[in-house]
C-alpha cells in the first residue's frame, strides 16, 4: 500500500524585473517608441522565462534608456 511521504510546494522565481525587461523593449523601440508604447503612457511587459506581467511607464522607460 502506497502512501504520502512528504509534500512540498515549489515556486518558479526566475528574478525578473521590469528593469531586465527593459533592454528588450528597447531593442524593440529601436527608436520608434510611440510604435511600442501605441500612443499610451504605459505598456505591459511580459517575462518570456515565467509569465510574470509588469507595466512599464514611457517615462521610466526613457530615463533608464538615458542611464544606460
């Protein structure tokens, strides 16, 4: 007869922040922000690794982009 050991729970925690998504949306901008941003302030970023969603705001966006 076959019985639980043990149980354990496991969480996916890749590190992801919208400021390591943010050199994909600037290779994606490529200079062309209001193409990404499509005339909004804010645009939603996901991360390819776990499904995380982070909103990035064009003002943040462009000050990262003068700092790197």
């Amino acid at each position: 007869q076959l019985s639980l050991l043990e149980q354990r729970t496991y969480v996916w925690e890749c590190g992801c922040s919208v400021d390591r998504l943010y050199p994909i949306l600037g290779r994606l901008a490529d200079g062309d922000l209001d193409e990404v941003f499509g005339g909004e302030e804010i645009v939603t970023l996901t991360c390819p690794r776990c499904g995380a969603r982070y909103r990035a705001a064009r003002e943040q966006f462009e000050a990262w982009k003068e700092r790197a």
